[in-house]
C-alpha cells in the first residue's frame, strides 16, 4: 500500500504542476486532517490517505476546461484507472471511489473514510490561515479581491453544512464565525479593511519585482500607488491605481514618480496643472517619490516636453 500511496501524491502533486490547482496548502492540510481524523475515529488511514489524496486529483484540469462541476467525476475516473493499473484490490478501490465521489458531503456516507475525506476537505475552506493562501492564490489568478471574497464566503458557507465529525466541527466552529465575521464585516464593508486588502494586493505585486517592465522619463503611467498614510497620496479602485508621471529614471527598478489628479487645487507652487485635450490635471508636486518598476501597471502617454520641462524646473527650485 506504501507505493500506490507514493504514486498517487506523485500523481496529485504533477496535476498540481501542471494546472496550478488547488494550491499545494490546501492539499496538504486535507491530507494532514484526513489522518487526525482517522486516528480519532478509529478508521482505515490508508483509505482515508489515498481518498484525500485523489478526491481532487483532476480538480486543476476540469477547471483549465471550463467544466469544474465536473471534477468529482473526473477524478473518479481518473482515480479507478490509476488504481487499477497498479492492480489494487476491488475491494480498496470501491472503498477509495466512494471517498472521491462523496467529498463534497452527502446526506448518507456510504463509509467513515468517506465522511472523514469530506471533513477533511472542510479544512482548507475553514482554516483561517489556509483561507488566506486560498485567497491570494485566487487574486493572483487575476480575479478581484472583493470577488474572490465572496467566493471563499460562499466556498465556507458550503463546508461548514458538510462539516459532520464532532472533532471536526469543535476545531473549525469557531474558526468559520471568526473568519465570516472578518470576511463579511472586516474586508467587504469596513473603511479599514482596505487597508487589508491593499496588504493582499501588495504581496501580488511584490512578486513581479523579478520581473522587467520598460519605462522611460517623460511617460505617464497608471500605477498601482496604494493605500498609504496620512495625507499622502492614494490610488482608487481594486488595484490602487492611480496615474503618475517618470519624472526620473534611476535605474530599471525604481524611477522618481509624480503622482497625478483631476480633481482641481488651488494655485500653488507644488501642484502643477496642465491641460491634456480639454482636460486640466494637475501633477501634485508635493507627493513627489520614488517608486518600484514594480507598481507601474499600464502606460498612459506622454507628457509634452515643453511641460516636462517646466515641471522639473518647478522641482528642482521648490526643493
Ligand atoms: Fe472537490
């Protein structure tokens, strides 16, 4: 049993590799509370291991095809034709197929492993700290971060009706009204849960540090400036962004930026208006740093050389 075990996480984590999903966390903590469970239960730990190992072994591939419904089938499927190749027991594989296709809850679980695999599952939707790898891996698949919120809220919602072990429930009760309370109350509705998601936000973008973005002095860019403190320069919107002008190459990581707004000021020597089309914009002087290659989002366009030139006048003397 030690092998098909070996070749079954071999299988689970190459999926993994392959399609990004479901993030090697929330796999492992499934695997890791499948066996506390099993031992509190008295079931069989070698089902329970290859149940939580497979259960979602093709979950990265239905969701690359759209068909994500599909997955419990998929990795069934998958699960049989793998476990037969190695040529396990009938028995066994009956006993793997109904962990698979019951891990998602049912009203009667045709066995405890199963019902342990299900509740093992819970886990990674119910755990706060594995809640938090489960959202960032979503914003760093592209979506929002109040979208992907909702679907870990709708994700939690779900676990904690599948949630049937007492050992179960006593370790995630308190967690699921904690989190949804933080989720709900904290992130989606509180003023200073931006805060948390500007926190989120700015470790996706810290992870394209390694990666080169081409800019040159003169171009105005949309850039993802933050939720920062005070009376300091904020962006807007999901990705913080706000446009800022390269006064300053310094080198291909960081550039001296001006942060830029439309909403208009009164005259003064550090903000500095000029018209694009019909448009007035005024580049606020006084919020003048230096900023990562990193942040920089999208280019704008160009500032016109004669006002390039008149706003590093305008620095160079205010300063
Ligand atoms: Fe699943």
């Amino acid at each position: 049993m030690k092998d098909v075990i070996k070749k079954a996480r071999e299988l689970a984590l190459d999926e993994i590799k392959e399609f990004g999903t479901p993030p090697v966390a929330l796999f492992e903590v499934s695997l890791e509370q499948g066996q506390v469970l099993a031992e509190a239960c008295g079931a069989d730990k070698d089902i329970v291991t290859l149940g939580t190992i497979l259960m979602d072994v093709k979950l990265g591939e239905a969701k690359s095809l759209g068909k994500k419904d599909e997955h419990i089938k998929m990795s069934a499927d998958a699960s049989e034709v793998f476990l037969k190749d190695l040529d396990v027991d009938d028995g066994v594989i009956h006993q793997v197929l109904q962990c698979v296709n019951e891990h998602h809850g049912t009203k009667k679980f045709g066995s405890i492993e199963a019902e342990i695999c299900a509740n093992a599952d819970c886990y990674r939707f119910l755990r706060p700290d594995i809640l938090m790898v489960f959202i960032t891996g979503l914003t760093d698949g592209g979506m929002e971060l109040n979208d992907a919120v909702k679907f870990v809220l709708k994700k939690m919602e779900e676990k904690h009706k599948t949630l049937s072990l007492p050992k179960a429930i006593k370790d995630l009760r308190t967690h699921y009204a904690t989190m949804k309370e933080f989720l709900e109350n904290g992130v989606l509705k509180n003023e200073n849960a931006q805060y948390y998601k500007w926190t989120t936000y700015k470790q996706i973008i810290n992870k394209k540090t390694s990666k080169i973005v081409y800019f040159n002095e003169r171009e105005l860019w949309w850039m993802h400036i933050g939720l920062n403190v005070g009376h300091e320069q904020n962006g807007h919107g999901d990705k913080f962004l706000r446009p800022v002008l390269i006064l300053k190459r310094i080198n291909r990581h960081l550039f001296v930026g001006i942060p830029q707004t439309s909403k208009d000021k009164i005259d003064h020597e550090y903000y500095y208006k000029y018209k694009h089309n019909t448009r007035q914009l005024i580049l606020l002087l006084l919020q003048i740093r230096v900023f990562s290659s990193a942040r920089l989002h999208e280019k704008l366009g160009m500032l016109n050389k004669e006002d390039f030139i008149k706003v590093k006048e305008r620095v160079k003397k205010w300063l």
